[in-house]
C-alpha cells in the first residue's frame, strides 16, 4: 500500500488532509511538525510527503531543505501544502527540493488527484 | 491734422489726454515748485486740491520730496529707471523724466503698483505656507530661490542653497555629472554616519542635488559607486528601478533611509518657458511622501497577512464541507446535501474575494511581476477556454472560439491574460441566460490584436459601462445578487491589461447582450516572422525548451509547435529541473549560458536525478565546445543563432525514429480540438487540426492523417459530407473516422455511419477516445512505421 506522510500544525487539517487520502485508500503517516516529520520520514520511509510550510520551530522550507540533505529521505518526493499562494512564496518551496506547490485551501478530491499524479499513478 | 487747427488748440487736447490718464503725472520747476498735476497725481499722492505753486517740501510725500530735491542738485544724478514709494495703504511706482532744450524742470510719473505687491506677497506667502519643497533653478541650473520646506527636507540654510549648482540630471539620476562642489562641502552636510548605513541618507539627497553624486565619508561617490556598495540592500533596486528612465516632468519616487531614518520623496521637474517661447529655468518640487508611503506598505502587509491567515480556517470549512458532499462521510439526505452546498459556494466565494484581495494589493504596490513575452493569442485562448470544459459539459453550454490561425504575436504576460480572459468568460457564462451561448473572438487591427467576449445576456446601461472597471462596483439587480461574484474581477482585468500596455473596454446593448474587449500590442517585428518548416509529416512528443531568454525560447516554442510538438519552457535553472520532473518531456533543448547558474550544471543536475537522466538534451550555445558538451551528456548541440530545419531534425531524430501516428481532428469547437489535441499529444501522437469540412479536406490533401477525429454538426460543410467525401477517395477511403457528435443521428445519414470505424458521444471523455484511437490505430501501427513511408 502506497504511504504518504503528511505534516500540517493545524490538527484539523492535518486530519482534513490524512481522512481524504485514507478514504481513497492511501496509508497515512501524521506528523505535526517539521521536526518529528524528518524522523518519521527516516524511520518509515513514505513514498510521498505532503507538507505544510507554516509551522513553529521548524518550517516547512527547511524541513524539506533537510529532508533533501539527508541521503536517507533525499529520494522521497516532497509537495508543499501551504497557504502561501504567490509565485515567489512557490519558487522557494521548489528551491528547497519540492516536486510542486498546493495552495490551501484545496478540494479533497482534486489533492487525492493531485497525489496519485504525483506518485505516477 | 487740418491746418486750420490752432496751436492752442492742439495743446488743449494734449491737456485734456493728460487730465484724463490713469497715471498720475506731476511737473516741477527748476526751483521744487509744482507747476502742473493732473488729477490721477493729486489723488495718487493724496494731495488735496490743485497743487500747483507749491514747493514738493510743502506737498506732505516725503519719499518724493528726497528724489525731486536730489535730481534738481546742479550735479544730482537722475537716472530713467522707476523706484518705488509708500504712500498711505498704496505702493506707488515712480519716473523721472528730465525735460528737454536744458530747461531744468521735472516730470514725475506715477503708477499705482498696489495690487501688484499684494500679488507678489500672497505667492511669497503660499511658497512659505506649502508643504512641498520648491526650488527654482536658471538655465544654468543654480539655485535662485527654495522655500523653507525645501530647505528643511534638504537639512540646508538658504545661503548654502541659493546660488549653488544643482545637479537636476544627477537628482534624477539620469548621467551622473562630476562634482561641481568640493568634498568639505559634502562633509558639512552629513547628517548620518555612513559607515553604518548602507543604504542612503537624506544627506544623500542633498549631496546629490549639489553634486549629482553621493558621497561618503566626505569623499563624493559617483551613483555607480554608491549602487556597487548598496547591492544587497532593497533599498538600492527600487532606486536604480525608479531613476532608470525619467522625462522632466513625471513624478518619480525616491526612497532614502538611513539609520531608520526613512525618507520617500517624489520629486517634479518643470521647465520655465517665457512668454516668448525662451527656457529660462526650472522647477524642482519634491514631496516628503514617506507617510503616505509607510500607510500604503502597512495596508499591503495587512492584506497580505490577512489573506493568509484566512486561508488556514477556510481550508478546514472548505475540506470537511467537500468531503461530506462528496459522500467520504456517509450518507446525507437531499437537504442536508443542499445545504451544505450553499456552504461550500460561499466558501469558494470567500475563496475568490480574498485571491482578488491579494491580487488588488498586489497590482496597487506595483509588486506585481508580468513576464511579458510574444505571445500566440489562439494558445492563450485555448488555454482559457479549456478551464471551462467541467462546467459546459455539465450545463450543456458551449464557449464558441472564432479566432483565426494567422494572428501575430502580442506582448504579454501569458498567464495574466489567460486570468483576465477567464474571468471575462466566467463573466459572460454567469450573465447570460441558461443555454446562451459564449463567443470568443480575435482579430489583428493596426499595432494591436483585440480579443472580445461576446454573451447573449441582458446587456448593461450606458451609466453601469462606466462605473463596471471600478473596484467593488456590481449592476445592482436580482440577478447579480443571486450570481454572487466579489465585484473586484474587472478592476483587476482593467489594471492587467493596462500594465501590459493595452486598453479594455466593454460595448453593450441593454436586452441584447454584451461584448467585452481588451487589446494588446504587437510584440517587435523581428519575433513575427514565420519560421521555415520543411514538408515533412507532423510529428508528435513534448520538449522542454529552456533558456534564459523568453524570446529565444518563444521563437523555439514557435518553430517546434509549428512542427507539432506540445513545448513548456523554463527559464531558469531550478524551473528547467522542476519542469522536467513533472512533465518529462522527450526532449530539453538548454542554453548552456544561462543567467541564474552555468547550464553544464543543469545538465549535471538533470542527468543526476533519476527521473530526468534519461531525457536526451540538445544544447543550442553560441558557445561551441563540443567536447565539454558531449562530456556532460547532451545528446547532440546546434549552434546559436538557431537553423530552424537543423532543430527540427535534431529534436525528430530523439523524438524517436519511429514517427508518430498523425490524428486529424475536426470541430468548429476550438475548446474540443485544444483538449483532445492535448491529450492526444501526451499520449505520443502527432496532431493536426481543422475547424470545418473544407478545412478538414485540405489537411488530408495536405497529409493523410492515421486516423480522424470528426464532429457532425460545423458551419460551411459538415461531417456527413466530409464522410461521404473521403470514403469516396481512392487513397483516403481506409482512413478510419471516429465520430464525435452532440445530437441524434439524423436517419437520413445512418447508412454513411456504418462507415465510420466508431462513434463517441459528447461530453467527450478525452482518455475514452484517446484509447479508442490506440485501439484503431493497433490495426495500422505497421503502415505508420514503415521507413519509406517516413521519410516522404
């Protein structure tokens, strides 16, 4: 089964975004911060990482700029999942080694779309 | 003259001319006594009665009594120019007039100059009153006169000022000029210490207006100087942005900070033209804005952080709402399911008005960034159109493209105008009654391409046209409120188009519909021409074209569309990686000189990563290093400036040897063929289009398609006909057709239908037909291969 882990402080969206993938059959991995999202994608290795960009402590760019440095994750693709929605904000997110750029706020079906894209599906 | 009129006579006129004058005129003997004053001098002077024989010591104008004691002096001097006295309330100006054959008498005229002085008061009063700082420059740009609100924003006193040279060309920044005063002076004048500040300080202004330079540390530092040691700080880029380009009369703003002592000007030049046409000088007005300036910055950042922050709790609205509508949840009843869509429509509102929010902040701060490039008007409306195919398959409506093939390109920002096109679309679709088709058109008029959107909706009053551009404006009416909308949408049409140098407007009739337009200008000859492209057969696949320069990628774009490739492009290093990643692309033709990094290391990068090393790359340089460029794994280079045939057998022979089936597709729908186009594209087939029946036999005489895509019901011939045609032909009679079709078959043509190899109904379901092609084609995939064939 396909696994994604998904990263977002809100707990209602963070849950927003892990019901939407389950019901549409995905594993999903949670993680409510950036921190706990690097060891959790080391330790389970997901095949994609939905990740938010706002958060305390560890935000979203660094996350993946360390998610992209460790030899152990560098592989995982990496979306980021942020309120954010100007081209500059994007063009960071896709410097610090993200796939692409989903802007909230999303449609369930279209990010469970947008996520089998993304996994070649 | 007669010459029966006396002598007396003539002097009694002269007299009476004299008496009746305006100004005043007083004649004095060579001893002080009056010896004549007409009334204008006696009321002037405040004289009571008639003067004469009394000496100007008794006349009570002392100020006059001084002047007439000193010219009557054997040696007095007595010059002709006028001087002024006071007399009571009145400023009076004065001649002297000596009278001739050595007689020692006077003449004294006198001119009310009150109102003149007045005049000249209220202006002093208005230059000291006024908030702006003014300068007056002569010809030779020296200061002749400043205000105190110049001399306080300039920390200057009036005798450093007045007098000194300006630099208005450096103030400007146009030219830097040599300093004109010596460094000591720059010293004087330094109010913020330099060292610590990099960016500029209103000593800066200063410093620049004397000298057209900045200085630092009292030494003077030409602009270029002063931007090289500023290169980091933002202050710099929007002052070499803001002095870049400046005609003498346009506001111009400059921002200057120093220490956190921030000052914002906008700085005014006018010219001073006489009345005979002659430049004698000018004037510099600068504004202090820097409030202004920090009140529009804060409303930006609180739009912008509120937008934000609004998004997180609409995201959660939004999400749960969708899920439950979409049964993730469970079952609901109808009224819970109508609802809860009443939720989520004024949740996607709330969704629009806060991204029309940003996008009004956005474009006001000029923070906006257009990627303006030659631009293919029929993509971008493709493009647009495109967006609605959800919505018009759903609501049986359709969106009507008339837009002929042969446009130049225009300048624009692609995805801007794509937005104002949508919006103008969306528009149309909400106002226009159920079933009422939308038009959209294009045409090349003079230096410009218009694009209209026409409806068959309730048309808008004269007084509504006027007022529809502005912000939060809506035709107030029953319907408008039911369709909802934010009311911002035009405004920031308006404001995209007139950025990219066009003009929108909207014509209408009230009770037969409305047509929206905008224009946009021609991009530059040189990016019209049309490009080569030899004989051969279409081809299909998708390259990526990246290249630092967008009009170099566009004419590549231009060339290998031509040819039938689907292109993206990138212009940058990171966009190139990003692209290629997502869209994996057949081919990357890369500018290895590339401005955000060296395109050897893209192609390090792309042959690194495991998604994109296998896709070949063409490098097209200037730079000719074969051996480098086969060492980092291009797959084979062209130089620059590009052979269009040469690139296009480059790109043809990675493409694959093999070519590609070619589908004709045929509908007076443009948004059908640009979707089915698309997907036929990815899916490794080359495509050629045709918007009606003549059209579509001319494309077969052209080439003969693989397989052929056909709608039934289109203007000037339609596709029963051109069934009957092609199944009569000799050659084309086993090219199988697949009908794409709305409506009932019509009886009277179910026998040509037997013919047709199969029949899809619309709304089209691109993937169904995309198979159905394969499945056909499977039967004459052998023809297709076969090498003679191909290069025919």
């Amino acid at each position: 089964m396909t696994r994604i882990l998904a990263v977002d402080d809100e707990p209602h969206i963070l849950k927003l975004v892990s019901f939407s993938l389950a019901a549409k059959g995905f594993d999903v991995l949670e993680a409510s911060d950036g921190l706990s999202a690097l060891e959790v994608a080391e330790a389970e290795q997901p095949d994609l990482i939905l990740l938010d960009v706002m958060m305390p402590a560890l935000d979203g760019y660094e996350a993946c700029r360390r998610l992209k440095a460790n030899p152990k994750t560098a592989h995982i693709p990496v979306v980021m999942l942020s309120a954010k929605s100007q081209k500059a904000e994007q063009a960071v997110g896709i410097e610090a080694g993200a796939l692409d750029y989903i802007c909230k706020p999303f449609t369930p079906s279209d990010l469970v779309s947008q996520v089998r894209g993304f996994l070649g599906e | 003259m007669t010459g029966g009129r006396s002598r007396h006579a003539h002097d009694a006129d002269l007299a009476r001319l004299v008496d009746a004058a305006d100004d005043g005129l007083i004649c004095f003997g060579e001893d002080g006594i009056v010896l004549y004053a007409n009334p204008a001098a006696r009321e002037l002077l405040g004289v009571d009665g008639d003067p004469t024989g009394v000496a100007v010591s008794e006349l009570g104008v002392p100020a006059l009594r001084e002047r007439i004691l000193h010219c009557l002096k054997p040696r007095g001097r007595c010059g002709p120019q006028p001087f002024s006295i006071q007399v009571g309330e009145r400023t009076l100006s004065c001649r002297i007039w000596r009278a001739r054959n050595g007689v020692r008498a006077l003449a004294v005229s006198v001119h009310d100059e009150s109102h003149l002085v007045s005049h000249q008061e209220r202006i002093g009063a208005v230059l000291d009153a006024t908030a702006d700082g003014l300068l007056v420059l002569s010809p030779a740009d020296e200061v002749t006169f400043a205000n105190p609100a110049a001399l306080k924003m300039l920390h200057a006193k009036e005798h450093d000022l007045v007098g000194a040279r300006v630099s208005v060309d450096g103030l400007l920044g146009m030219e830097p000029s040599e300093p004109v005063l010596g460094a000591g002076h720059c010293r004087e004048i330094m109010k913020c210490d330099l060292e610590e500040c990099p960016a500029y300080s209103s000593a800066d202004i200063r410093c620049w207006l004397m000298n057209g330079t900045l200085c630092e540390g009292g030494k003077p530092q030409t602009f270029a100087e002063k931007q090289e040691r500023c290169r980091d700080c933002e202050t710099h880029e929007i002052l070499s942005e803001t002095l870049d380009v400046l005609s003498h009369d346009e506001y111009r703003e400059l921002d200057l900070q120093c220490n956190g002592n921030r000052l914002v000007v906008k700085v005014k030049v006018t010219p001073i033209i006489d009345s005979d046409g002659d430049y004698t000088g000018r004037v510099v007005a600068i504004r202090d804005i820097t409030s202004e300036y920090e009140i529009a910055q804060m409303k930006n950042e609180f739009v912008s952080t509120v937008s934000h922050e609004l998004r997180t709790p609409l995201t959660s609205i939004k999400g749960y709402v969708d899920l439950i509508l979409d049964g993730d949840a469970g079952e609901i009843n109808d009224i819970q399911h109508e609802f809860l869509s009443i939720v989520k429509e004024n949740s996607d509102r709330l969704v629009e008005l806060i991204n029309d929010m940003l996008d009004i902040s956005r474009i006001e701060s000029g923070r906006i960034h257009l990627k303006v490039e030659p631009e293919y008007i029929p993509d971008i409306v493709d493009g647009a159109v495109d967006t609605f195919r959800a919505v018009l398959a759903q609501t049986g409506r359709a969106v009507k493209v008339r837009v002929p093939d042969d446009l130049p390109l225009v300048t624009a920002d692609r995805d801007r105008v794509r937005q104002v096109l949508i919006n103008l679309i969306s528009n149309a679709l909400k106002y226009s009654p159920e079933g009422g088709d939308v038009t959209v058109k294009a045409k090349h008029t003079g230096n410009t391409v218009t694009v209209s959107v026409s409806d068959k909706g309730l048309g808008i009053s004269r007084e509504d046209q006027k007022l529809l551009f502005t912000k939060f404006y809506r035709v107030d009416s029953a319907m408008t409120r039911e369709i909802g909308g934010t009311g911002l949408g035009l405004s920031i049409c308006k404001s995209i188009i007139e950025l990219l140098g066009g003009e929108i407007g909207v014509k209408s009739t009230p009770g037969s519909g409305s047509t929206f337009w905008f224009s946009l200008p021609l991009a530059p000859e040189e990016m019209v021409r049309k490009p080569e492209v030899s004989g051969s057969r279409p081809a299909g696949g998708t390259v990526l074209v990246v290249d630092s320069d967008p009009e170099i990628a566009s004419l590549i774009e231009t060339y290998l569309r031509r040819r039938g490739y689907l292109v993206y492009k990138a212009y940058t290093a990171d966009e190139a990686l990003a692209t290629a990643r997502r869209v994996k692309p057949q081919v990357i033709t890369l500018d290895v000189i590339m401005e955000d990094g060296d395109g050897f290391d893209l192609m390090t990068r792309l042959r690194e990563n495991p998604d994109t090393s296998s896709i070949p790359v063409v490098v097209l340089s200037i730079v000719c290093d074969e051996g480098r460029i086969c060492r980092f794994g291009a797959a084979n280079y062209l130089e620059k400036p590009i052979d269009s045939s040469r690139l296009l057998e480059v790109v043809g022979n990675l493409v694959g040897s093999k070519d590609s089936p070619l589908a004709l597709i045929v509908d007076d729908d443009r948004s059908v063929v640009s979707l089915l186009s698309e997907t036929l594209h990815r899916r490794g087939f080359a495509v050629a289009r045709a918007y009606d029946g003549t059209e579509a036999l001319a494309a077969i005489e052209d080439r003969v398609p693989d397989v052929m895509l056909l709608d039934l019901r289109m203007p000037r011939m339609d596709g029963y006909e051109v069934i009957k045609r092609v199944k009569r032909h000799a050659e084309w009679g086993s090219i199988p057709i697949v009908v794409m079709t709305a409506h009932p078959i019509e009886s009277a043509h179910t026998d040509l239908l037997a013919e047709v190899a199969g029949q899809i109904n619309k709304p089209l379901s691109p993937d169904a037909i995309a198979s159905k092609v394969e499945e056909l084609l499977s039967g004459v995939s052998l023809k297709v291969a076969s090498p003679e064939e191909v290069t025919s």
